[in-house]
C-alpha cells in the first residue's frame, strides 16, 4: 500500500509552500487508495512551540487535508532514535566524534583560506585516541568514502551523488537528541512511507538518508522533490509576495476550495483545467505532470478563482461566512433583511468575504451621508425627482418589478435619465454612489426604512 507522509517542523506556521507539499503528498495517496500520515518534527528545542503546532493542524483542516495516522511527535520518540544510534554504532557505521565547536569553527576556517568547500575531515572516524574527559560526544554516520548514490526522483530525474562528496554528518546531537536526517529516516521506516514527497530544497539530503537506510538494511522509499515557487517578480517567495500563513487567507475571507484549488495549479496542471473541486483533483493527480521548473505566486489569479468560487457557492455557506465577519465589526443582522437574500445579491460582485461585508453594511445599518456626496448628487432637481419616486411607492406592491415601475414612472413624468433618480437614491439609501441594482437593493432594504431614511435625508 502507498503511504506517504507531512512533516512539517512547527516553528512558524502553515505557509504556501508547506501546504502544496502537504496537498501533493495528501493527494497521491488519496489518488491510489493509500493512507496519509501527520507528523511533526518538533526537535528544535528553541523554535518548536505549541502555536505553530497548532496552526499547522487548523490550516490542514481548513483546506480539507485529512490524515490516516497521526499527528506523530519527534520528541515523544526519543528512546526510538536511540535505539537505531546503538544498532548503527554496534555495525561499525556510527562513531562518537568529540570535537568541539571552536575545533569544527578553526578546521572550517583553515578550509576556506585554502578555497575548499567546508566539511568535517573525519578526525574522530577511526581514532584510537583516549575521548577528551568532561566532553559530551555527538554521534556521527560514518559515510562510505568510495562509491556514489543514484536515486530516479519521480519529478526530477535520475540523480547521481559520489559518496566524496558529503563528509560525516552528525546523526545524534550530545543532548540525545536526532538531527533532522537521522530523525526523518528512522520516522519514514517505522511510518512504513513509501513515497517521500517534499520541497525540492530537500534534494541534498537525499544521499545522506539514503546511505542511512542502506547501513541498517531497509527498504529504500521513492523520492519525489517538488520544485519550490517564487514570486511573481521571479525572486524567492517572502510575505510581501503574499507568502503568509494559510489561516492568514482564511481570515482575509478566502474561500478553502479556492485556496486548494490554486495551490493544486502552483507547478502541476491537467491538460487546461483551471476549475476543480477536490474529487476531481484526487481522481487526475499524478508525479508526472508536476513541472520540473519553479512555479510562480501570483495573488491575482488566486483573486479570480475565489471569486469564481464564491459566485459558485451555496448562498448559506457564504451567509455563515458573512455574519462572522459582520459580527467582528459589531453589526446585528436581526433588524434587516435575510442575510442569505443579502449574499445572492452581493456574491458576484465581490472577491472576498470582507469586501462583501463592507457592501451589505447599509442593509443593517443606515449610513452617514458625506457632505461631498450632498453637495454633488442631491441637488434640488435629483430632490425632486426622489420626492415624486417617494409618492409613487406608498401604496405599491413591494416587489421588484412594481419598485422598477416606479422608477421608470418617475424618469418618463419628469423626462430625466435613470442615473438622475437612481445615484441619489443610493446616496440617501446607502450613503454611496454604487450598489447592486437599485431596484432589488430598496426592495431587500425594506418599504418602511427605505421611507424612514428619505425622511431623515428630508425628502
């Protein structure tokens, strides 16, 4: 059975790049009828914190990422990396290395005077000296030193690294603690993953790991190194590219099957589809349609296919969405009309869950007119076209189509164009110059406060 894995460190949040990891490893999986396993690399002592964990495990759930197993802790699995380090130092291919820091500083020093690239020259690997006392030893892989590496990564292609080329790396930190090398190939084997699925800044590591699980005889998974996004400028994706947490989206009103369905399309695409739910992304998904180029962020796009999707969603579930928002900024919704009518007429106009809170707001609540608005829509003519357009709807049915017959009663009685009723309509209405059609606005917003606030505007 295909099994693939998250491991995600939490030291920050759950950014873009992490996500389109997560959802590829999730998908591929999902894709073959496999299982999906959490884990969380928690062994920076230092950065780890609960928060980050935490965000991380609202972000998967907020872009439907589900896992099979998990979320496992690096840190509630120390006695296991302990266990292999002794497996490792009892076949000869792990040593204890006593070198200090001011040592390793000096040998990087000397090597970058002469040019070379800086690398642990091996100095404890085969030493017969007596271990300095006092000194807490790490542990190091004893690295074959003939010899190369050949993996066929499912994205990239065949890759060939000579063993010359890494030195020693440390696998045990003197704390008992793993590196992030030794823990990751003790975690995948005992996870039983098959297909290791991860950022392509990950390449380098590969031979190490792979040297790992060669020394304690196991079952080599396949690798897959996705290519990391830039942003639209072309330069490393930063915050100022819209690099931010994933429940940041949420919170600026994004929709989650927009935001998946973006990252689905950062660097892999099926044929010329731009629109897809998560069924149909799980059904297409494969390794072999991911570019091996970088992909690029662009906000603008991902603006067009929320906005597809909020015009494409369930008038409740964005009515669910809209309170919240309206409820943060303190405005009740009991004294105006259905929010569900609200978001059906508002949804096609906007492109985020706030933007379409600060159009409804004059459904709930009346709103102060501007004096520059005064001045330049309600002159005495536009008046008086909104005093007839007053008297036409005492005693109407309130419909649509009644209050679009008033409308064009009032144009044709006093030979005037509809701009010259509808614009100071919504500025005494409303309190600004646009809104959705007039007519569906008034009738939304309600007979009896339509005429309380032309009365207030002295009308």
């Amino acid at each position: 059975m295909i099994r693939t894995r998250f491991a995600p460190s939490p030291t920050g949040y759950l950014h873009i790049g992490g996500a389109r990891t997560a959802l590829f490893s999730w998908a591929f999986a999902r894709h073959h009828g496999g299982q999906f396993i959490l884990r969380i690399e928690d062994t920076d002592l230092e950065r780890s914190t609960e928060a980050s964990t935490q965000a991380i495990l609202d972000g998967l759930n907020w872009l439907g990422i589900d896992y099979d197993e998990g979320p496992f802790y690096q840190m509630q699995r120390l006695s296991r990396y302990q266990e292999v380090v002794d497996q490792l130092l009892a076949t000869g291919h792990a040593y204890y290395c006593y070198a200090s820091k001011e040592e390793l500083e000096a040998l990087r020093t000397a090597q970058r005077e002469r040019g070379e690239k800086p690398r642990y020259d091996g100095r404890w690997r085969d030493s017969q000296e007596t271990p300095p006392s006092g000194v807490k030893p790490v542990i190091r892989f004893k690295t074959p030193l003939t010899g190369e590496v050949t993996f066929n990564d499912l994205v990239k292609g065949p890759i060939t690294v000579a063993n010359s080329e890494l030195d020693d790396l440390v696998i045990m930190r003197s704390d008992g603690v793993p590196t992030y090398n030794f823990g990751v190939v003790v975690d995948d084997l005992d996870m039983a993953i098959t297909h290791v699925i991860r950022g392509d800044d990950h390449v380098n590591n590969t031979p190490r790991q792979i040297n790992i699980i060669k020394a304690l005889g196991a079952t080599i998974p396949q690798f897959a190194h996705v290519p990391m996004i830039l942003g639209s400028d072309g330069e490393r994706l930063s915050k100022r590219h819209g690099a931010v947490s994933v429940t940041q989206y949420r919170d600026e009103g994004y929709l989650p099957q927009a935001l998946m369905n973006y990252l689905a399309r950062l660097g892999w695409s099926h044929g010329d589809e731009e629109m897809f739910n998560q069924e149909q992304f799980i059904e297409w998904f494969d390794l072999g349609h991911i570019s091996r180029s970088p992909a690029r962020f662009n906000p603008e796009k991902l603006d067009w296919l929320n906005q597809q999707y909020l015009k494409q969603a369930d008038d409740k579930d964005i009515a669910l969405l809209l309170k919240q928002v309206l409820d943060q900024r303190g405005v009740s919704i009991h004294q105006g009309p259905e929010i569900n009518a609200v978001v059906a007429l508002l949804k096609s106009r906007v492109t985020l869950i706030p933007e379409m809170a600060d159009a409804a707001l004059y459904f709930y609540q009346r709103i102060e007119i501007s004096d520059e608005l005064k001045e330049q829509h309600l002159t005495e003519s536009n008046l008086l076209a909104v005093k007839r357009f007053k008297e036409l709807i005492q005693f109407v049915e309130w419909t649509v189509s009644d209050i679009s017959e008033c409308l064009k009663q009032t144009t044709k009685e006093l030979s005037i164009k509809m701009p010259q009723i509808g614009i100071p309509l919504r500025v005494i209405v409303c309190g600004q110059t646009q809104t959705p059609s007039i007519d569906q606005t008034l009738y939304l917003i309600g007979r009896e406060e339509v005429l309380a606030r032309l009365a207030l505007a002295g009308v």
